[in-house]
C-alpha cells in the first residue's frame, strides 16, 4: 500500500470515530447574525447609517467615505443615529463624533445625533421608528439595513429604499459560496438608491447587468493633508530616493500581497539592479520580511504627513487591486510623480487614462518582474528625476465635497 493510501485510510479511520480531525460543518453566516427591531415613539424623519465600525483599526477609506457622506445627509435630516454592528465604540473612535450620544440599543432617546452599538445583539433588539431612512455600505451592513426597513414597513412605518454606498463589487471577495451569494442578493437596483465609489465601479455593475434606476457616482480625489506636500513636489528639483513602495494588505485578499511577494523576490533574484534599492510597505504588516534577495520593510499604518513624505521622495509604486474599483494608492504614487505599476481588470484600465500608472494585462510574478524592471530603466535614464507630476488641473485635485450627492439623495427621499 502507498503511503498515500495509508495517509487517507488513517484520516478515514478518525473521521468515523470522531478523532481530532473531525469538525463539525458551519451552520449559520456570521455576518448575518439577525439585527431583531421593536418599535421606537420617536417621531419623524431620522437618518440611520449603518456601519460596521468606526474604531481607528478598522478605519480604512470605506467607512471613512462613508461617514463623509453621512455628515452631508445630516444637513438634510436633522436627526441621525449610526448604529454599529461589528465593534463597540472605543473612547478614541466616540472623541471623533463629540456631536453625538451615546446611546445603547436597549434604550430609547430624544437625542438629535446617535451613535448606537448594536454588535453584541443576541436576545437582544434595537429601536426602528416608523419614518427610519436607512444608509448602509459594507454588504452585511446593507443586509441588516433592508430588513430593518422591511420590519419597520410590516409593522405600520415606511418602508423607503435603501441609500447604498457601492465601494467595490463586493461579491467578489468570496470564492462562490454563502457570502457570495448573500452580498449578490443586496444589489436591489430596481429599488434602492446606489452612490457609485467611481464611474468605474458603476460601469461594471452595469455591464454585468446590475444598472440602478437611481444612482449617482463620485470621483477620487486627493486628501487634503497631502495637497500641500504636491505642491512642494511640482517644484522640487532633487532626484528621487532609488525606492519602491508597495501597498501591503495582507488582510484584504483582493490587494493579492502574496502574488505582490512572488513577483518582488523574483525581481530581486533576476535584476542586479535590485541591491541598490528599498522596497518599502506602508499598510497592514509591522515588521520587515524577508524575501530572499532583500527584505520588504514595513511602515506600519502610515499618519497623512508621513506618507505625503514618503510619496515625495520615492520612484516607483507597485499597488494591485483585483477588482473594478482602482483603488486610492495608485492614483496618489502616480499623481505625486511615481511610475506606478499596477493591473487592469475587466473594464479597469488605468494606464490609458492616468499618467505614469503602468498596467499588467496578466497577473503573474513574471509580468510583476519584467514591469518593475522597464520602470527602474525609465526611473534611471531620466536620473531619478520624478515623472510628472500632477497639475493644480488634475481631476484628482479637484476639492472633494459630498453635497451634490447628498443633496440628491435628500430629494429623491422626500
């Protein structure tokens, strides 16, 4: 007998006696631990932002968008409760929203402004008024909030459309499975009311048949604490640092760290070249990796001046993204006037519309390497000088403000 066969008789053997190897199958979702309502006498219109978290580990550009809309809408409805279904508040998180109470699930209150936890909710309900508007983003938050408005609906109040802030297509973090399917089942686009993260995003919805009756789209645009360090760099006259930076989330699959990894060290391997360079990683990882040929260097969770620095004086950026959304990183490098390379995916191209942003038509470690290896040809035969970088007319550079969108969303509400 191979000793294959031996491995898988053995494993057989535990599995029917019940042994160590034996795991009992998941029976439930646990992003869709039930959000149970009961009626709420407040009186009126009230926002509802559903979120997952607004604590500063878990506060990436999704929820901070999301809040920034959020505060539009308040112009428009003076009474708001952000209720959060992942995460209690931590006192920094509830410092960043000192116009709002506190207030716990298993209360009522007349205050104007809300923040309600709602993630430890076994046995337990949360308060839904008749005239409830419902705001969610991240797919689970937007499965609690249709049915909240659903319950709210049955039980004598108003069953409004949902306001979904789209950021990515979010099926698309799951092997086809449960959350695959689940996430699908909430892009109501008959229904309910979609802000689009890019024109991008809302093209890909709509190519694959998901087109909103109503919608409306926002572009990026810079943040503001990096505005004055871009204007320092379009007159900068200093070569740049012989560095690349890489965004590092090896959390978030779809940022593809490990596909990241492979093309760096056989980078590192193939080109000489490699020895006099730094690669550096702002993001998720803490301490320094070794890739074989050189260590990736972490950064940490960068602070905004910090990484304004570090866009000023590096050469070359390597940020992927498999999904429609572009993501933020790329766009930044290449505005600050870093060769940036990154990938397309399906109607993503951002080399044919962004300036000094190289896409990859094939994601391998291989194309990773060759393309990491004609920016440091081009970073050196223009002497480490920055390619270009972007004008005060960029549409990155564009001032960002919510209240178009908040304005027609207030209307189509009324």
């Amino acid at each position: 007998m191979s000793r294959l066969a031996l491995l898988l008789r053995r494993v057989a053997g535990r599995l029917e006696a019940g042994g160590p190897t034996s795991v009992a199958p998941a029976t439930s979702v646990g992003e869709i631990t039930p959000c149970e309502a009961r009626h709420d006498p407040w009186q009126g219109k009230r926002l509802n932002l559903v979120l997952p978290s607004i604590n500063r580990r878990h506060y990436f550009g999704g929820i901070h968008t999301a809040v920034l809309i959020y505060r539009e809408l308040c112009r428009f409805f003076p009474a708001s409760r952000i209720i959060l279904v992942d995460s209690e508040p931590d006192e920094e998180a509830l410092s960043r929203f000192a116009d709002h109470t506190l207030v716990s699930a298993g209360a009522t209150s007349d205050a104007q402004r809300q923040i309600v936890p709602f993630s430890d909710r076994y046995g337990k309900t949360l308060p839904i008024a008749g005239e409830d508007i419902w705001v969610a983003t991240a797919w689970w938050t937007a499965y609690a909030a249709q049915r909240l408005s659903a319950w709210q609906g049955a039980h004598g109040g108003i069953d409004r459309p949902m306001v979904y802030l789209i950021q990515d297509f979010e099926p698309g973090f799951y092997a086809w499975s449960s959350q695959y399917a689940l996430s699908l089942s909430t892009y109501r686009c008959d229904r309910d009311i979609a802000i689009f993260n890019t024109g991008l995003l809302a093209e890909f919805f709509a190519h694959h048949g998901m087109r909103y009756a109503t919608a409306s789209i926002f572009e990026p645009v810079l943040h503001d604490g990096l505005r004055t360090a871009l204007v320092q760099a379009r007159i900068a006259t200093t070569p740049r640092e012989r560095r690349i930076v890489v965004y590092a989330r090896p959390g978030t699959p779809r940022n593809a760290f490990e596909l990241i990894c492979e093309g760096l060290r056989l980078w590192g391997w193939k080109d000489p070249r490699s020895a006099q360079w730094q690669v550096a990683a702002p993001g998720e990882i803490e301490s320094d990796l070794d890739l074989g040929p050189f260590k990736l260097k972490a950064l940490g969770k960068l602070d905004i001046d910090a990484y304004a620095a570090l866009l000023s004086t590096s050469s070359i950026g390597l940020s992927l993204m498999v999904s429609p959304h572009p993501s933020y990183p790329p766009l930044e490098m290449a505005a600050f006037g870093m060769s940036v390379l990154t990938n397309r995916y399906d109607n993503k191209r951002l080399d044919e519309t962004v300036t000094n942003i190289h896409s990859l038509a094939s994601m391998t470690p291989e194309a990773i390497c060759e393309g990491l290896s004609a920016l440091v040809d081009a970073c050196e035969a223009r002497g480490m000088m920055p390619a270009p970088v972007a004008s005060g007319n960029h549409p990155l550079m564009a001032q960002g403000s919510f209240d178009r969108i908040a304005a027609g969303v207030a209307q189509a509400l009324a």
